[in-house]
C-alpha cells in the first residue's frame, strides 16, 4: 500500500534545460535526430560558404558612386548606374515633369488595396468606394486628359509597366476566371461549350504567342477605323490568359462544395445567382485562396514578357542598361540582381497575405 | 394493396400537397412508380421503407430538389412544372431538413437562419433576426447563435437546420432521415423538437425509421418498396396489424433489434 499526505505533495519543478529555452528550441527544432543533425551542420556551412562573400560582395566592396562603367572597381557590386537609371527603371521613357502623377497614383494604390484586402480599417464604407473609383482615378493620372497632359502609353515603361499590366489583371482575371469556372458547370450546353472551348484554347497556348496575336494580327480582324492602344491590348491577353488558369483553380474549389449545400440553398429558396454568391463561392473561394494567389503571382512575372513585343519594363530596362555604351559588360549582374529583387519583394508580399488571409479565415470558422 | 389514400381521422380535409400518377427514373432506373399521394393540412405523415425503396426521392421532388418526368404534384394549389417562378414559390411554402444538416459553414448559426428571410422574403436585417431568434429559442439553442456550425454537436446542429427551416415560415416541412447521421444520444433532443413542431399544427412528412417516433406522431404512415407506394395504413393498424407480407418483414426487421 502506498499513500502520500497532503504535506508531502510534490510542488512542480522547472523543466529541464534540454525541453525550454534557447537549448530546448535548439534540440527540437534543429537537432531532434541524427539525420536532422546532419542536415543543420550542412546548412550551416552552405549558409557560411554562400552569405558573407555575397553581402561583402553586394555591399561592403561594392561601388557607388561614378558616372560610367569606368568606375566599376570590378571587384564588388557596381551600383553607380543607379543615380543615373533608376527613374528608368521604375518609370520607362514617362517624361520626367510629370512622374508626380505616377507617384501619386503609386501613393493611392496602398489605401485602395487595403480597403480591399483588410477588413475593419477607419472609414471602410467611403474606403470600399474609393477602391472601386481607383481604377479610373489611376488612368486618369496616368494617360492624362480633362486638363492634364496626354501621354501616351508607348511612353509608358519600368516597373510601373509590370505594375500596370500585372494589377489590371489581377483584378479582371479573377471575376472573369470565376465565371468561366461556373460556365464550365452550367447545365446550360451553349454556356458550358463556350467556357471549355475559351478556357482549353487560351490555356492551350504560351502567353507570348497570344501577345504576338494582339500586335499583329488582331488588327487583321478589327476594322481598320479602329485602333486598340497597344498597351491595351497586351492588358486584354494577359487578362484572358490568366482567366482562363484562373477559372480551374476556382473549378477545383467548386468541386469540393458538397452537393448538399446548393439543395440546402435551393430548400431555402434562394436563386442560382444568390446560391452562388451567398454559399458556394465564399466556401469554394476560401479553398482556392493558394491557388489564386499562385495564379497572380505567375501573372505578374509573366508581365515581363512585354519586352517580346518591344515594350521596356523593368527586366527591359535592365537589359537597355547593360546594352548601354557606357555601362556595357559592367553591370551585367547588378541589373538583373535589382530587377529579382524587385519582383521578389511584391510575389513574397503577395504570398505573405495569402498565407495571413488562411489563417485568419481557418481562426474565424473553428 | 391498393395506393388509395385513406382520409386521416383528425386532420382537416383541404389537401395542401396533392401527388397524383408521379412516375420518375434516373437514367434507366424506374425509381418511383405511379406515386399517388394526398397530404392535407396540418396532416402528419411518416415514409419509411428500404433503403433504395425511394422514400427520399419521393419528398425530394415535393421541393423540387428533384425533377419528374410524369405526373403531378401541386403544392398549396401551385403545380410543380418547369416554370422557374412556380419552383421559387413553391420553395418558399415548404421547408426541409436533411440528414446531414447541411447547414452553411461559412455562415454562423443567426446567420444561416436569417439568409432565407433577408434574401428570399426580402425582410429587414432586423426583423430576420428577431425571427430567428425566436425559432432558435424555441429549438433551445439561442446561446449557440454566434457559432459556426463546425462548433456545434450533431444534434444542436440539427436543431439549428431546423429552425432555419423554421425562419421562412413554411407552409410544410420535409424531413429526410434527419436523425439517422447522429448519434444515439442526440436522436432524442431532435426528435423531441420534431414532436413539439407536430404538436404545434405544422403539416410535416418525415421519412423516418424511429419506429416510436412514428407511432407516437404520426397521423399516417406510409410503407414504400421499390419505388412504389405499398402501405398506407394508421399507425396503430401499420404497427399492430400490417396488411402487406412486405410490410411485415420490413417491420419484424428494424423492430427485432
């Protein structure tokens, strides 16, 4: 028999320094077996073969300052053609007086996007309405018009290109991909024929040989009084190319909805249109979230392909510079290094609210 | 045997659903089989039978869940035709319960029930609420409002598709095994509001094989076999003293265990 008082009772003691701590964190998470180990000591070294020599490369010995490729020292990063380019490289051949009105349009994107993606900001009902004018807005600032300036859009060119072309489809491709997804499941066989016929011919072939069918032989189908902008054109390709991959991200999500949730729907009366709106979508939606965001972000890297059909982004305007006389063979991989980081900044902040926009939704239902 | 329908003693005569020679397959497969069949008002009717007899067919296509290809079925004097406006009206009378709830996930439990009021009556947000609170008291889970379904046990969830139902004020309620995906000891918490809605007046028809179920409310039960109609009998006399052979094997079956 055993029996313990109550004055014996034992009080709870610290864990021991292998399970809490820095220590704890080490051994869970990096040497929790052999194999696991082995794998933190060899990237360990790989991390100390590759980052020092690249910072000391990118920073410490790198060059700042000069007025051509003559000044790249050689030895580390040459930066000096920033000064001179990088108005360029964001903003393409856009006549310099008037880059105020890109950079305000820059400026209005952050509210307008954030009144669209985050919910319970201050002033969200006139911030949702200044979300949906932004668009006008935003081409008014840029091409001009009703007293401002006119410019036109071959001018256009830098990153605000990428980002012009990259957003405009974004924000079209999804409703679009969206009606396509429930084209293709409508009962409706002229509806369902049409959206399977667009969806596999645009999928079907590469992004630039529709851009090449926008420049060159659109024109042979329009009649010859009417003349689509260029830049306008290449927005409609790059749109319906997304649309089309984005209508089967959003047909894998709408395949997921159990089909008990339209008769629920239906056994409460509402219609096709509010069943979708109000049940399946905001379910099938949520679902898709990883593969709609992966769907952007190839869309906007696909942006770059512009440079096929003469148009300079970011990557062209990289290009240009190391083309340039003065800079040529000098700053190869430094132009293409800021052009990388350019890009990678806004797909990794893209991917970040994606995976943000999961967890606030998982938290919320459970 | 005959598919005659026997008046049920009690229940006031005007006919609020009326079935008449429905006949419907899916694809090759004849499932239900000259169906005639009268529910009046405020009339209780419970449907059981086999599986795959299509005793859920049947009250599927009283909402239109599911379509015919003969026969009539009128619904509170509208009949169920291809007219898309005559399918929405006749939704709006009639309100069902499914065996796995489908409630909506996304939805919190207030919000579930005030969809149907908000979108299809077209009600204030406000009055909806009030509403739906009022059927979610009288289900006993108006403390469970702001939950997602996902939250909720099996049968407060059941309880809370029915007072969604409820919300629309329908005219009837179909109940389609709405307690054979719970567990044991949730059947009788939803089988207890089931009770009190019949008690209230509300013309329901149950496909069910909670036997004291039946016999307790029902005012008719009906026996179907391979998509057809085989007993129509009083619960006393279905239980008691079944006419059918197949009847009596059904019951000597689910009432042996």
């Amino acid at each position: 028999m055993f029996f313990r008082d109550q004055s014996e009772m034992l009080p709870a003691r610290a864990a021991p320094i292998t399970e809490v701590g820095i220590v704890g964190w080490l051994r869970i998470n990096l040497f929790s077996s052999y194999p696991n180990s082995a794998l933190t000591l060899v990237s360990l070294t790989l991390l100390l073969l590759v980052v020092p020599p690249f910072i000391d490369w990118v920073l410490i010995k790198a060059q700042f300052s000069g007025d051509t490729g003559e000044a790249c020292s050689g030895i580390g990063a040459c930066w000096a053609w920033v000064d001179q380019r990088l108005g360029q490289f964001f903003y393409g051949f856009y006549p310099a007086e008037a880059h105020w009105r890109v950079n305000v349009t820059a400026v209005l994107l952050v509210p307008a996007i954030l009144y669209v993606l985050v919910d319970n900001l201050p002033g969200a009902k006139f911030g949702r309405w200044f979300s949906y004018v932004y668009p006008l807005l935003a081409a008014y600032l840029l091409v001009g018009g009703f007293g401002l300036e006119v410019i036109s859009s071959d001018k256009f060119g830098g990153f605000m290109l990428n980002m012009i072309v990259g957003l405009t489809g974004i924000v079209l491709s999804l409703p679009i991909g969206v009606l396509l997804a429930l084209g293709r499941q409508s009962r409706l066989p002229v509806i369902r024929l049409f959206s399977i016929a667009f969806i596999e011919a645009v999928r079907g072939v590469p992004l630039i040989t529709l851009l090449f069918v926008a420049i060159v032989l659109l024109q042979l189908f329009l009649p010859p009084e009417v003349s689509l902008d260029q830049l306008l054109r290449v927005i409609i390709m790059v749109t319906l190319f997304a649309s089309a991959y984005m209508a089967e991200v959003v047909r894998g999500g709408l395949q997921a909805i159990p089909k008990g949730q339209i008769e629920g729907a239906q056994a409460v009366g509402l219609g096709y249109w509010q069943t979708m709106r109000l049940i399946v979508l905001p379910q099938a939606l949520r679902i898709s979230i990883p593969g709609i965001v992966n769907t952007f972000i190839g869309l906007f890297k696909d942006t770059t392909l512009v440079i096929i059909i003469g148009l300079f982004d970011l990557l062209g305007h990289a290009r240009l510079l190391q083309t340039n006389p003065d800079w040529i063979g000098d700053v190869d991989h430094e132009a293409y290094l800021f052009s990388a980081a350019v890009f990678f900044l806004v797909c990794f902040l893209m991917s970040r609210y994606s995976v943000s926009l999961e967890k606030q939704l998982s938290k919320d239902r459970h | 045997m005959s598919t005659e329908t026997p008046e049920a003693a009690g229940a006031s005569a005007v006919p609020i659903i009326e079935i008449s020679n429905l006949n419907k397959w899916f694809g090759a497969f004849h499932v239900l089989r000259d169906i005639n069949l009268s529910v009046a008002a405020q009339e209780r009717v419970v449907i059981c039978g086999p599986s795959g007899s299509g005793k859920s067919t049947l009250i599927r296509c009283i909402n239109r869940l599911e379509d015919h290809q003969e026969g009539l079925i009128v619904v509170d004097g509208i009949p169920l035709t291809r007219n898309i406006k005559n399918i929405d009206q006749v939704r709006r009378e009639i309100g069902m319960v499914f065996q796995q709830f489908n409630l909506f996930p996304h939805l919190t439990i207030l919000e579930n029930c005030t969809l149907g009021p908000v979108w299809v009556r077209k009600m204030p947000r406000q009055a909806a609420e009030e509403i739906a609170m009022k059927f979610l008291e009288r289900v006993q889970i108006l403390d469970q409002s702001a939950k997602y379904p996902g939250q909720l046990s099996g049968g407060q969830q059941q309880r809370a598709a029915i007072a969604r139902a409820l919300c629309m004020e329908p005219r009837v309620m179909l109940f389609d095994e709405p307690t054979s995906a719970l567990d044991p000891e949730m059947i009788k918490e939803v089988l207890d509001v089931m009770t009190g809605l019949a008690e209230s007046g509300m013309t329901m028809i149950i496909v069910s094989h909670e036997m004291g179920f039946a016999s307790q409310v029902a005012d008719r039960m009906i026996f179907m076999d391979d998509g057809q109609i085989v007993e129509v009998n009083t619960p006393q006399a279905f239980f008691n003293n079944p006419q059918s052979d197949r009847t009596k094997l059904f019951l000597s079956q689910i009432l042996r265990h």
